[in-house]
C-alpha cells in the first residue's frame, strides 16, 4: 500500500508541474499571438494606407507599451541584430545592443531568443531575470515570434518561481495525505494484532496444551461476543468432555465399570 500510495504521489506531482508549466506557457504564447496580431493589422493599414513605415512603427512599438496583461506584465521588441527597440521596465537599455545581455548562468539571452524566433518563426526560451526590485534571479519563461517584415522579435516572459511554490504546497499536502494514511494504517494492524492475532494465537496455545493432556489449563477469552468468543466456547466445551472422560477413565480403572459418561 505505501508503494502505491508513493507511485500515485509522484505521478500526482509529476502531472502538477506539468499541468501548471504548460498552463503558463500556452497563456505566454497567446499573449504574444496578440502582439503579433496588432501588428500585423498596423503593418497591413500603413500597406493600405500609404503610411511610412517609421510612422507605423512607432505607432506599433507606442500600442504596445501601453500594453499591460496579469497585472505588471509587459512586451518588449528587439530587431534580429540585439537593438531593443521597446522595453517597457527598462527605458535606460531602449536603443542600445543586448546581444551580451546574460543571466546568472552565462546565457546570452537575446541573442538565444532571436535564434529562436528567426529558425522556428516563434518559441519558448527559459532563462533567468532580475528586475530592479528583484533581490536575486528569478526562473523565467519567455515567448518570441518573429516579425520578417520589420525584422523584429516581440516577446513577453512570465516567472515560473511561483509554480515551484504551487508545486511545493501541493507535495506538502499529498505528503501529510500520506502520512496519515500510512499511520492510520499502522494503528489498524495493532489493532487487528491486539484484537485478533494476540487473541487467536492463545486459542492455538490452549489447543495444544489440551493436546499433551493438560486439562486443567483456564480457558481464556470466553467472555468475548465474537468469532474468538465462540472459539473459545467450543474449546471450553471439548475441556469439559474431556476432563468427563479422563474421570470416567480413572473410575472404571478403579473397578467401577458401570461408569457412564455424557458429552456436554
């Protein structure tokens, strides 16, 4: 029982985590889906429209900073050489390279997530990031699809530390689940041991006591109402016969050989 109840945890676990990271990551991505929905339409009226592209770019990369989604969270652009274009939390690096930009692993960041845009068209890159506010590196997961007509890469990145919390919470949970089981089950086998095992086995005691030919033993646990009470009852029952007929014996030894003897 505790290894299956182990399996079904780990499973349970196992399931959560993925549950929850693909979860995240399906919102990331529909969130840019959006962004790259805006501006193709920008894109296609400047087209109509006869708009100048610096114009329509500047109209894009204003919608989109103005852009807000699950409270704080924001866009960014970059073109495909590292020049962030827009970056909402970050003016001071707008018009500069983040081609060297890395996290606290040594990943270059951009330049990954643009080899991701410009091969698959769009995708998933993870890294860590530190905002301003942030004591330390955060786990992040980060969406980038690939504007061919600009040649920019839009994204948004969402923390996925508070998916560990969620992860751990639940373990905690499904752990005490299983260590109340696990105790309840110890608690029940004492008990069957006292109620019935302990009980049971004195029976086989007195059954072979009874065998050598110990009949004056005390038959024990007669007073109990169930299966082993009536065990009990019947032992008693072969006692008393036999203690008859071992008396039977001894007077018709002694010469008393009108002795008769009644079963109880």
């Amino acid at each position: 029982m505790r290894f299956e109840f182990t399996a079904f945890t780990f499973g349970s676990l196992t399931n959560l985590r993925a549950t929850l990271e693909s979860e995240r990551e399906n919102k990331t991505r529909e969130h840019v889906e959006v962004a790259q929905t805006l501006i193709r339409g920008i894109i296609d009226d400047a087209a109509k429209g006869g708009r100048a592209t610096k114009d329509a770019q500047r109209l894009a990369l204003s919608d989109l900073r103005a852009m807000r989604y699950a409270g704080d969270e924001y866009y960014w652009v970059n073109d495909s050489a590292g020049m962030m274009l827009m970056h909402l939390t970050d003016r001071a690096i707008e018009g500069t390279s983040v081609m060297g930009t890395r996290d606290s692993k040594g990943q270059a960041i951009f330049a990954g997530m643009i080899d991701v845009a410009r091969k698959n068209g769009g995708g998933f890159y993870r890294y860590e990031w530190k905002n301003h506010d942030d004591p330390a590196p955060r786990a992040k997961i980060a969406y980038v699809a690939y504007i061919p007509e600009w040649d920019w890469i839009v994204g948004t990145g969402v923390y996925m530390d508070d998916i560990e919390a969620i992860y751990r919470a639940q373990a905690w949970r499904l752990g005490s689940i299983g260590f109340a089981t696990l105790l309840v089950s110890v608690v029940a086998a004492l008990l069957i041991t006292r109620s019935v095992v302990r009980p049971l086995s004195v029976v086989v005691r007195q059954l072979n006591e009874l065998a050598s030919g110990r009949l004056d033993i005390r038959i024990e646990n007669t007073d109990r109402g169930d299966e082993i009470g009536a065990m009990t009852h019947a032992l008693d029952s072969v006692q008393t016969n036999l203690l008859a007929i071992a008396g039977a014996a001894d007077e018709i030894a002694q010469g008393k050989l009108t002795t008769s003897i009644e079963p109880r």
